[in-house]
C-alpha cells in the first residue's frame, strides 16, 4: 500500500485549520495570497518573456555584427588589391597600365558596393542591439513588482499565523506597490 506524504509549511496548516472552522480572517488571507500568488506568476511570466526577447535580439544584434566584420573585412582585401594594382599601374612599362588601372577601377567599384553592405549591415545590428534594451527595460521592474508580491505573501502568512489584522493591511498596501510597479514595468513594455 502507497502512502503519500505531504509536508506542509505552519502557516498553511493555520491557514487550513481557520479556514475549516470558518474564521472570516483565514478565508481572507487565504483569497488574498490565491489572488497576489497569481498576479505574481503574470509578472513572473512577462519578465521571463523580457529576458527571451531581449536575448533573441541581442543575438540578432551579434550576428549582424559579425557579418558586417566580414564585409570590412572583404573591404579591406578589396582596398590591398587596388593599391597593388595602382602600384604596378605605375610600375609597368605603359602599353600594360590600362589592365592594371582597369583591374584598380573594378576594385574601388566593388569596395563602393561592399562598404555599402557593411554599413547597412552596422546599422541594422545596432538596430537590434537597441531593440535588446527595449525589450530587457521593463525587466528590473517587473523583478521589484515580484518582490512586492513576495513581500506580501510573507506578511499575509505571518498575518494567518498571528491573527494580526493590521499585517494583513501591510500585505495588502505591499501587493498594491508591486502591483503598481508591475503595471508601469508593462506599460513601458508594450
């Protein structure tokens, strides 16, 4: 025969022991730290959700960036070329200077297109890299709220163990501040 253990915290016994014998007090600590634990696990859910989006553009960010090095860096050889062809332009005897100045015209219309390419490359990774903040601002924010939600569970449960009235008000003005903060830190998200 399977037996199941269940290990409960004092407070929850309390709380579970007032509730059954209809203390008007538990019944409300127990509503309020239902209703504060699940305003908890929204902000809990959009700051994680900050933290993915930020990192997918920051990743995005870094991509772009690495491309763009790539496309200096072609830039650069392309640039090495022109300059050895202008060189051997004025090296060799005169009937060959065209080949060589034609191959330095073809380099410098190429290093116009790669430069180009790393520039809008440049700025669409700082583009990500901005939409990275946007997305991480409201994260801090959104940490504090769930401190404040913490914050006020802890007071509710040592209101359930205490019979304090009074703690309950703290707990509930403290899930009102993160509340508050966690409605500002969504505002300033969306």
């Amino acid at each position: 025969m399977e037996e199941d253990f269940e290990i409960k915290g004092a407070h929850e016994a309390e709380v579970e022991h007032a509730a059954e014998h209809h203390v008007p007090l538990a019944q409300k600590i127990a509503l309020f730290s239902a209703v504060v634990a699940t305003i908890g696990a929204v902000f809990s859910f959009l700051a994680g959700h900050t933290q993915n989006e930020a990192l997918y553009h920051k990743d995005e960010a870094v991509l772009l960036k690495a491309q763009a090095s790539d496309q200096w860096s072609y830039f650069q050889a392309e640039s090495g070329k022109q300059h050895i062809a202008l060189v051997a332009a004025e090296l060799v005897p005169a009937a060959k200077r065209d080949t060589y100045l034609k191959q330095a015209k073809t380099y410098s219309s190429k290093k116009a297109e790669i430069q180009r390419k790393a520039e809008a490359l440049d700025r669409r990774s700082l583009e990500a890299d901005q939409e990275a903040e946007h997305a991480l601002a409201p994260h801090n924010k959104l940490s504090l709220a769930m401190t404040f939600i913490q914050i006020a569970i802890a007071l509710a449960s040592i209101a359930a163990l205490t019979r304090r009235r009074w703690l309950l008000t703290g707990a509930a003005l403290t899930a009102l501040v993160g509340i508050a903060v966690g409605g500002a830190a969504w505002a300033l998200g969306s």
